[in-house]
C-alpha cells in the first residue's frame, strides 16, 4: 500500500506491517516518519534494532547474512536498510526483493530511501514492497503551503504565535523544514507558554531560506517580485551557479509562450501536468514582452561567458523582475 505522511499515524494506530519504504528529500519529514514506524514497533515487542548503510554492491553480503541468521534469544528486531541511492541496479534489487519474500515473523523491515523516480518506482523490490508492506511517500512542502505547515507544527507544540510572526518565520525560513521547526522548538523555550510576538521571531529567527533553481522559475510565474528577488539574492549566496539560475527563468518564459501560444493543447504545458503557477502566467502574457525578455537571457548568457561586460546576476534580476510583468531599465544596444 501507499501512504503520506499525515496518514502514517492513522495507520499504526490500527495495524503494524512487516516492512517499509520511507521515500523522498525532506530529512525532516522523513525522519519523524521513520521514528514513528520505529515506536509502533518497539511497542509491540520488536526491541533490538539493526542498520545497514548500503552504498556500494558489497554493502548487501552483511544484510544477506543477517536475514539468514535468527537473532539472539529469538528476540524480535527492527532491520533498518538506508539506502544512498533510489536505484540498487540488479545486485541490490534482488537482494531486496529475496529480503522482502523471506517471511519471518520476528522482524520488521525499515527501508529509508531518497525520492523514487519513475524508473525506481517500477523496480521489482519497490513492488514486493507494495504488496507486502507500506511505501510511505514523502513529499516537500509546497510555498504556497508552507504557512499552514507552519501554523499546523505550531499548534501541535502547543504554540500561540499570531500570524505576523508565523509570516516572518516562514520568510525567513522557506524551503526549510528542518529550520523552520528548529525555530519554532526554540520560540517555545524563549516563551515559555506566553502568546508570541513578532519581535520575538525578529530577535530570535536567523536567515536559514533554502531555495533551488526550480522554485525560482515558480515564484517568477506567479508574479511575485518581492519573493523571486528574495529567492534570487538567496541563490546568489548560496553560490549556485548563474547558468542554473539563467536556465529556470529561460525555461519559465519559454512555457509561458509555449502555453500562451497553444491554448488548450496539455502537452504544450509544463511537464505535462497542471499548473497554477503557470496559469496565472499565462493571464498575464498579454503584457509580458517575450522579445526583450529573449534579449534579456541573450544578454545574460553573454555576461556568464564573459563575453559580454557588466555582472550576470544584475541582469538575472532584471529578466526574472520582467517575467514577473515589472517595467524596468531598458536594453541598452552592445
């Protein structure tokens, strides 16, 4: 079966199986998910506990020989296998999947994984796993949601926080789980119990956003300027390279016209999927200037390969506030 994580409590709450994938990027997600499958089965009698970290093909000789030998006294045990990468190529799927068809009642088998692309969602271990067990999925939080995460995490450590502060907060920390809730746990202790205020977040949050090239080619077709040169400037010093960040913008101008252009054809959209980010866009297409913004990345591109003067992130700023539907400086002819 499949979960996420806000169903994995429900779940052990009525039942505990034999085995499970804990997938996905987010540590902080990921990591309370495993602690609760691991509580659910302390409790019910599994009390020794063996890891494995798998990072090359020899790495699995150890899990072979544990699954054939009965643990000490016959006490029951967590086996935890945290796998470096999605794909175990042959060697590491088939010893999954025999881990996975070997029936023993005295264990339970914690797979920790990063996130499952197409290709690895399909692999034969991944399946048995399925059938026998629970794939609990663990997704990012998205911006747009990142607020009501943030209220949600507040009001289960029984935190008052208005929501000026909880929009400082997730200012200061978008894209950052683990931050954010670090945050939080020490408002709690700061306050002890009283209501909190937004000096108190000010005094208290350091600057911890984490931001990716992707998220910025999102921000940039809401239209949101404030948050896309927020997110630009965060790149910039997190020293991302500018040719990562040329491309994002390139790549969301280009969908705009290609779903601009081709109205109702899905395919011309993004990925092929919905997107509302995408569609507020494309109501604003009318007035965005595709030519100068294709000047803008011409010119952009340039700087990057020095063969054009002037610093590339001015410029990056300058295209990604145009695609945000701003008027700023015009082109100046080199």
């Amino acid at each position: 079966m499949k979960l996420n994580v806000d169903a994995l409590a429900t779940h052990l709450d009525r039942q505990l199986l034999s085995a499970y994938l804990i997938a996905g990027d987010e540590p902080l997600l990921a990591g309370e998910a495993a602690d609760a499958v691991r509580a659910r089965a302390r409790a019910a009698g599994f009390t020794e506990r063996e890891t494995h970290f798998i990072e090359r093909a020899g790495d699995w000789t150890d899990v072979r020989a544990s699954a054939s030998n009965l643990s000490l006294f016959a006490q029951k045990r967590i086996v935890e296998i945290r796998l470096s990468s999605a794909k175990q190529g042959v060697a590491g799927g088939a010893a999954l999947t025999s881990l996975l068809e070997t029936k023993d009642p005295d264990r339970v088998l914690l797979i920790l994984a990063p996130k499952l692309d197409r290709d690895a969602q399909g692999a034969a271990w991944v399946k048995a796993l399925e059938a026998q067990g629970a794939w609990v999925q663990v997704w990012p939080v998205a911006a747009s949601g990142f607020l009501g995460w943030l209220r949600s995490r507040a009001t289960k450590l029984k935190l008052s926080v208005p929501e000026p502060a909880l929009e400082i907060i997730a200012e200061r920390t978008e894209g950052n789980l683990l931050a954010a809730n670090q945050e939080l746990e020490k408002l709690r202790l700061m306050v002890r119990g009283e209501a909190v205020t937004a000096e108190d977040v000010l005094a208290s949050v350091a600057d911890s956003a984490r931001y990716d090239v992707f998220q910025l080619g999102e921000a940039a077709l809401t239209g949101d300027i404030a948050r896309t040169q927020r997110m630009l400037f965060g790149l910039r010093s997190e020293g991302v390279e500018p040719t990562l960040v040329l491309w994002s913008l390139s790549k969301a101008a280009r969908d705009v016209w290609t779903a601009w252009a081709n109205p109702g054809d899905s395919k011309a959209r993004s990925w092929g999927r919905p997107n509302p980010s995408l569609d507020r866009a494309v109501r604003r297409a009318p007035q965005l200037r595709f030519a100068r913004l294709t000047a803008r990345a011409s010119r952009a591109d340039r700087m990057i390969k020095g063969r054009l003067s002037g610093d590339a992130w001015d410029e990056l700023a300058l295209l990604a506030a145009e695609l945000c539907g701003q008027r700023v400086l015009p082109l100046t002819r080199v």
